[in-house]
C-alpha cells in the first residue's frame, strides 16, 4: 500500500492553516486514482506564538500535530520528514500560495520513475509572483543550471513530492529558508531524476516572511557552496575558462588593431593585464580539477561532475598538465635569455621589466600546471586503490573444475 504524507511547516498560519489543510484532506480521492492508497497530513508548529496548534488539533485524527521550538523553514520541514510513514513525501506551504490539488498529478510521475517532482511557479502556469521575486527565482534557476549542468526552471519551489528512500542521498539540508534550493543542487549533482510540473502560484496575503535581499544572498551561497561540495570544476574552472578567454580576447584585439593599423603598437599595460588574467585562469582551472578528485574520494559514489559534459571532461586535460607546465617553464626561460641576449632588461629602456616579469610568471604558470599534474596523479591512484582493494577482497574464487571432476581426473 503506497502512502503520501504531505508534510506542512506552519509559523503563526493562523489565518490560512485551516483552509490549507481542508485542501490537503481533500485530495484523497484523486490520489487513489492515481494508485496512492492512503494519506497522511502532518503540521509541524514550528513555535508558533498564534493559535495555529489549537486550530490543527480541531481536525482530530485526520491530521497529525508536531510542535516543536522555531528551527525554521527547513527544520520544520526535517522534523516533519523524521515523522512521516508514507514511502512518498511531499510538502508546501501554509498559507495556500501552493495548490495541493496538483499532488496527484505530482505523486503520479514519482510512480512512474522520478525521484523528486517539483511544482515549478515558473513553468508557464498563471503565477502571482511579485517581478522582483520572479526575476530572483530566475536568477537562481539559472545559476543552479550552470552549476548543475541540468535545465531547470525553478530551484526554490516550496511544492514538492518525493520518495522516502532518497533522504539519506540529499541530506545534510539547512534549516532556513534555503532548504529547496540545496535540495535541488543536490538531488542534480547526485544524479536523481527530476521532474517538474507547472503549477498555479498564488500570492500570499499579507507581508511575506520571504525577504529578497537576505534571503536572495543565502540562496545563492547555499547554491554555490553546495554545488562546490560535488563540483568544484564547474565553477572554478568555468571562472578560470572565462578568463582565460578575456586574455586571449585582450590579445587577439590588439593584433587586430595593428593590423588594420587602429594601433601604432603593442600596449605593454594590457599585455601585462592579459597574462595575470592568463596565469589566473590557470590557477583557478587546475584548483577546481584537483577539487574534483578529493569531493570523489570523499563521496565514494557516482557523481555528477565535469566541466562541459555530465560526467567527467571527456579526454581530462589534467593528463597533460605535466607537459604543460613543461613547456611554459621552457617558454619562460627562454623569453629572459632572449631578453637579456637583446638587452631587453636595460634599465634605460621604458619597459625593462616587461620581458622579466613574463618570464617569472611564465616559470610560475608552469609549475603550477606540473603541481596539479603530479596531485591530479596522486589522488586519482589513491582512488583507484581503494576500488581495486574493496574488489579483490569481496572477490570470490571460482575453481576451473569440481571436486568431483578433479577426483575422476586423477584416477
């Protein structure tokens, strides 16, 4: 027998409580047409100063009341999950911004293979959303498909449906209002599947407990730092990418305008601001690969990572990090003897330092690609180890012949 539990965090709802759950008791019928045997409503009064506990126990049996001291929206939320018997868990907000009559439609596809459905207020559904809130969740929508790698249109949505069995996979959650949005970077970076469903959004009456600056600031560092613990290449390199691609940018403008004679020459200045871009690039790409091989160690599962694809960099580039750096230390030595063969380093001349300092950043570029090189080796053999170890002794012998063939054999 399937069971939904609808868990509903509720902080002084005295107003909307009662409508909320009279919706949420409603649904029963249409979950049983969709092969949901039985439901259970759990609200969590998470300190409520009002009456919204009293007016939750009026409903008897038919709804379950946890109280508990303020922990906040996702505490509320993890209180509820702890308590929850359905195999399928879904929860939304208190104050009838969700609509509960579409967790049938949302229970339905969890049965047909999703592990978390999400009611998505940006999907084309009529929403009430305030512009600056939608252009927000916009925002972090976007930032969360960078990141993730995965297309998703609204990463903080408060209506959800999904399976028991994956909370040990999403969990460590915070306890604020950031709770979705760590949710979605993580159930995305371990690879579950996620739907979402247009949903109506409906605005809140009265002031909103949501605040767009603060809250706007936690999301995104709730986003970023979780996407870090699973993907550190994604963002790290992608920052180093993109400036590498602003010095190559730098580089190829000027030769442009020489050669169509806009410029007299090459401007040291911004030769010297495109090569700190470069060697930054560098830095930041070859510490956002190394990255990924300590989170994989760490997590010991299949995870989503990479750059560009959705596992891995296809042919990892850190394999030839070491002949890299070879090169550029090679490079950097190279341009400082020829500097001082052609008495570039004169002090009388206006850019004396230029070729020395190319030079030092050049050698310094380079070892740190050798560096990455020699780590990226350490730590991919330090996992390979640990898989060949757990293989060999979970490995099981099978002899070429029975005993009994073995014993006919020698006769």
């Amino acid at each position: 027998m399937t069971m939904l539990s609808v868990v509903i965090p509720a902080y002084n709802e005295e107003d909307g409580i009662t409508a909320i759950v009279e919706r949420v008791l409603a649904i029963k019928p249409a979950l049983q047409a969709v092969g949901v045997d039985d439901l259970e409503c759990i609200v969590v009064d998470d300190g409520s100063q009002d009456n919204t506990a009293a007016i939750v126990q009026s409903f008897g049996a038919r709804v379950r009341l946890i109280r508990q001291q303020n922990r906040g929206y996702g505490g509320a939320l993890k209180t509820g999950f702890s308590q929850a018997r359905g195999e399928l868990i879904g929860f939304l907000d208190a104050d009838s911004t969700y609509p509960p009559e579409y967790f049938p439609q949302m229970c339905k596809a969890v049965l047909d293979g999703a592990d978390i459905v999400i009611g998505s207020r940006m999907a084309g559904a009529h929403s009430e959303m305030p512009l600056v809130r939608r252009i927000g969740n916009t925002i972090f929508a976007i930032m969360l498909s960078l990141v993730a790698g995965v297309q998703i249109s609204d990463s903080a949505s408060g209506q959800r449906v999904l399976r028991r069995s994956i909370l040990p996979v999403i969990y460590p959650l915070p306890n604020t209002l950031d709770f979705t949005p760590a949710m979605s970077t993580r159930a995305l970076h371990e690879g579950l599947r996620m739907v979402e469903i247009p949903i109506p959004y409906r605005e809140r009456s009265g002031r909103s407990k949501l605040h767009v600056v603060r809250d706007g600031l936690r999301f995104t560092k709730s986003i970023v730092w979780t996407a870090l613990t699973y993907n550190p290449v994604r963002i790290f390199g992608g920052i180093g990418l993109g400036l590498l691609m602003l010095a190559l940018l730098i580089i190829v403008g000027q030769s442009i305008g020489i050669g169509l004679g806009i410029l007299s020459g090459w401007s040291f200045p911004q030769l010297f601001g495109a090569l700190v871009l470069a060697v930054a690039g560098v830095t930041l790409y070859t510490t956002g690969t190394s990255f990924s091989y300590l989170v994989t160690l760490f997590h010991k599962r299949a995870i989503r990572q990479g750059l560009f694809g959705r596992r891995g960099n296809g042919r990892r580039i850190e394999r030839h990090y070491w002949w890299l750096g070879l090169l550029t230390i090679i490079g950097g030595i190279a341009i400082y003897i020829a500097a001082v063969v052609f008495d570039l380093t004169n002090p009388a001349l206006t850019y004396s330092w230029f070729a020395p300092v190319v030079s030092a950043m050049l050698v310094l570029m380079g070892v740190q690609l050798m560096s990455a090189w020699g780590l990226a080796r350490v730590l991919a053999e330090l996992s390979r180890r640990e898989y060949e170890q757990t293989a060999d002794l979970n490995w099981t012998y099978t002899p070429l012949t029975t005993p009994i063939e073995a014993t006919s054999q020698t006769a």
